[in-house]
C-alpha cells in the first residue's frame, strides 16, 4: 500500500527525478505529479515518462497532494512554496531536500499557508551529476534521511511520521535533528568537503603553464587529484547556494581545518616525520568506521580497478 | 617473449607486489625475484607463490637480475640500494617507484655502483591499500609511468628504453619527464590532495564531541566526506617521507591553494554568489578532461552506485 495518495515533487533534477523514480518502482505513493520551472525539463520528464502528471504550473502539481517535496536549488524554495501555497491543500506535508536547514525552513515557513505542514528534510545522497536524467530509483538506498521537525505538537508529528515512512519506503534510514545542529553536521561532512575540492580544482587549474600545464595535471591525477574533481563537478547553482545560505557554519569549520592545515604545514617545514606519520595513521581508521558504518564500498579506489 | 632475464624488486607492498604479479602474468620478465626486509612479508610472498624467489637479503636477490626496483618507502631506497649493492651486477638497471623523483634520485645515485644505470621512475597508479596482499596484475593498466633520466649517453638511454618496455608490458603509458618538474607536477596531482585529506579528516575527528561526535561524521559522511577518507587512508609512512622529500614543492603549492581559499572564504563572507557559482561551472569541466584523458571513469560516485 502506498505511503501517500498523490505526491508532487516541484523541481526534477538529479534528487527530485530520483525521488519521482523510487515513489513509483516502490510504490510509495498513488500518483505522482511534478513541476520544474524550465519547460526542457517538463518536456524532458514527459519524455522520459517517469511521472503520472507534468503539470505547468507549480500550483496545478501540488492540487490534492498529500505531500509535496520541494527539490528546487535551496534559495530558490522559498519562492517555489510562495508559487505553489494557492495549490496546496489543508493538511498537505509541505517538504524539501535542501542541503541546509535552518535557512530554508525559515524561508518554507514564511511561504506555506498555516494550514499545511512544514516539515523540511535532507537525504543524504547524490552523485556529481545533474539533471533529470542523472536521476535513479535506488539512489537513496541505504542512505540516510535528515527530518528537522519544528514543533512536537501530536498533528504535527503525525506528519512528520508520514513523511518518514515515505523515506522509508525509498530505503532511506530516518533521523530527526535540530536544524541549526543539522547545519553544522553538515558543514564538515558535505560543505566544506566540497569547497576544499572546489578550490584544490580551481588552484590546480590556475598555476602558470610555465609551472604545471593543465594537460599534465589531467594526465597525472590518478595520483590522487581525480578524486577532488568528481566533487567539484557537483551542480555550482546548488552549491553556491549551500555556503551562502550556511555561511557561518561554513565559515567556523573552515577556520578549524585551515589552524590545523597551518599546524600541518608548520610539521613539514620542521620535518616533524613522527607527528605526521601520527595523524596519517590515525585518519586511516576513521575510513575502517565508515566502511563498518555501512557507509562505503570496501574496495579499493571505490571499486573503479573492477573488470 | 620477456622484456628482462631476471627482475628483482625490493619491498613487496602495494605497489611491489603489483609490479611482481603483473611482471609474471604478463611474462615481462624471465625470472621475477622479491626481497622485502620485514621477515612477515617474506613470508607472505612465499605463501602468496607470487615469485620465482624470495631472497632473505636484498644482495642475494639482486643477484644477476638486468633490472632492479626498488620499491621500499621513499626515505628507505638510499638505504636499501646500499644493502643491494654488493650484488647488483655491471650493466644492471636500477629504479624504483617513489613518488619522489629528486631526493630518491640523489640518493640512489650516491648508493648504486658506478657500473650500474640509475634510472628513476614513478608509476601513477595505486589505491588505498598496504601490503603485499593488497598488490594486483592491472594496477598499472592504461596508468602513467614517469621516467626521469639523469643523463643522455647512448647507453643509459638504452636502459631507460629497456625500463620503458618492461613497463609498456605491464600495461602502462610512458613519459620522460626531468626529476624536479615531476616533483612540482605530483606536488599538485597528488601531494597537495593527499595533504588536503588527510587534514580534512583529522579536522573532523578532532571536533569537541558537544558540536558533532565521530559517529555524526561517520554517518552522514556520504554527503562528500567519505570520498576524502579513502585517500585519508594511505600509507602513513609512505606518506610521511613524500613530504618530507618534496618539502619546498609541497609547501609552495599549498601556498597558492591557501591563498585561493582565503579568497573563496572572503567570497562566502561577502555573499559574491556571482564568483562562487563563476568558480564552481569552471571546476566542473576539469573532471571532464580526465575523464576524456581515459584517467578515469565516467559512472556517477565512481561507480559506487553499481549493483
């Protein structure tokens, strides 16, 4: 039995076409409509014939829905709530999968009618790409699901349960957190992360061709530096909304990993080799804690030497 | 028919080990001997069956053999040349595999006979993992090896072509590069991610557990985090002498990657979403380029997703 009669997703992209794609081969919900602003999208989603309705207007996608997830770019939810409220039903749950809390549910808050329920959520999963083709079913498998619920009132938390059994049925694992705590969270193991990769990219790409030309730093990088580009081709309108919105828990865990970077660097210059080997032997078992967390694949180089 | 009469290769790690299977599989080598100067592993080589024979000195092992590797940690090959030393043969070739090209290069010139061709090389190749165990035949498949001659006298070029062909036959791509150019272009494509990773994880592991526990990071890390632990992995010590041995590349290339960061960091903190999103489109097309250049593959998380 479906979870939901009728789900709208507004904004099909990698997560949105992800989410329309589970909630029909798992059957969380009866019916599911979307909306993107960009009409290649909507005509591409027809397409692909992945949704039950492809409607013109964020308004039209939410009529009747039960639940409704936002996964438009995160400073662009307030306004796709604002234009889809006149649509939204009495009761409607009222989601999103933005990568930071408080400013968006902040923003859902204000533009949702107070008849519906707000209840702002991130899956924590996705891939370099974009687009509603880059979307699959199985993407949130395993995954967790991050709910900040903004009140304990028993309604309230009805829909908060709906919506968790919705993330279950797509094979997510639930956890309910305070969003200023989800936001710090978060900055160290997804925003900063992706801006120290966005930068070591944009620096490698901008040395002097005098020094090291961008064709020996492409030919070369197996040696470590591929890795950081997989995750700095990660979708730049998402994520220049990510540390503006998230700036001062951005901005606090960049100070921490640039005192220690200095540290680091100061270890080097001294030739300190036992207070290196110490701290590249100590981040190797927190590497063995998300494999065991189930996190991971145990293969070396993520698997990619497979045949 | 075999590139080499008889190999010997000196340390049978990761990387030893590779180059030994992949020598014998793909018949590079006549006789393929191994010496490695923890009694553990030489024992595990035994077991493993993956060498014709396991030396209990490097000079016995060395014996006859036309070509050398020395694969031992960077900082150790001065030492382990010298112990070779006494068996090593005249017309001999001597190489190894460190990540380091200039100070290894000194150090083995100092330590080889006169009699023998000192030709230092890097395979661009490897995965998180240590121990002769963790060696497989197509490490270095569609891989760059680095070769950095040190002279062009006729016969010491006829040694690096010899070295060049035994790689060839294990698959990889050859290129001759000056020793300190190398060292500034691994600087970037490899020492500075390394650096960058192995601080980002001792960042997030050292945290006050009242702002977020190991468990937190350890969890949600599939938001990009994880991807830096497997680098964050690597061979400590292995990893210590790299940067101790290219200390003024490394320190010079985390000099434009701090001031690139100061820069991003003023962005986020002015709000300039202008810049942020100008640097991330850029970034993106960089992982094409590799993933043109054949360096890596095309699949989304690395092929992570894969069932």
């Amino acid at each position: 039995m479906s979870v939901v009669e009728k789900l709208a997703v507004i904004g099909c992209g990698l997560i949105g076409g992800s989410i329309v794609r589970a909630a029909r081969e798992k059957g969380a919900a009866g019916q599911v409509a979307v909306y993107d602003r960009s009409p290649e999208v909507r005509a591409r989603v027809r397409e692909l014939g992945i949704a039950d309705i492809v409607a013109d207007s964020a308004a039209e996608a939410v009529a009747d829905a039960d639940l409704v997830i936002f996964a438009a770019p995160p400073a662009a939810i307030g306004e796709a709530v604002r234009e889809a409220a006149p649509g939204l039903k009495a009761g409607a749950i009222v989601s999103d999968v933005g990568s930071v809390k408080s400013a968006i549910a902040t923003a859902m808050k204000k533009a949702a009618p107070k008849t519906t329920f707000v209840v702002p959520a991130h899956p924590i999963a996705g891939t370099e790409q974009s687009g509603p083709d880059a979307g699959f079913a199985s993407l949130f498998e395993n995954r967790w699901l991050i709910a900040c619920p903004l009140s304990d009132d028993a309604a309230y938390m009805q829909a908060v349960e709906t919506l968790s059994d919705f993330w279950h049925a797509l094979g997510s694992n639930v956890e309910l957190m305070d969003a200023r705590h989800h936001d710090l969270v978060l900055a160290v193991t997804s925003h900063l992360p992706h801006l120290i990769a966005y930068n070591i990219v944009g620096t490698a790409a901008d040395l002097e061709e005098s020094d090291v030309t961008e064709g020996e730093v492409m030919k070369y990088s197996a040696g470590g530096f591929r890795d950081f580009t997989r995750i700095a081709a990660s979708d730049p309108v998402m994520w220049r909304d990510v540390f503006l919105l998230n700036k001062d828990a951005v901005l606090e865990i960049l100070g921490r990993f640039t005192e220690d970077l200095q540290a680091l660097s100061r270890s080097i210059r001294r030739g300190e080799g036992d207070k290196l080997e110490a701290l590249f032997t100590r981040t190797r078992a927190i590497r063995r804690g998300i494999i065991a967390a189930g996190q991971e694949s145990a293969e070396p180089n993520f698997g990619r030497n497979r045949k």
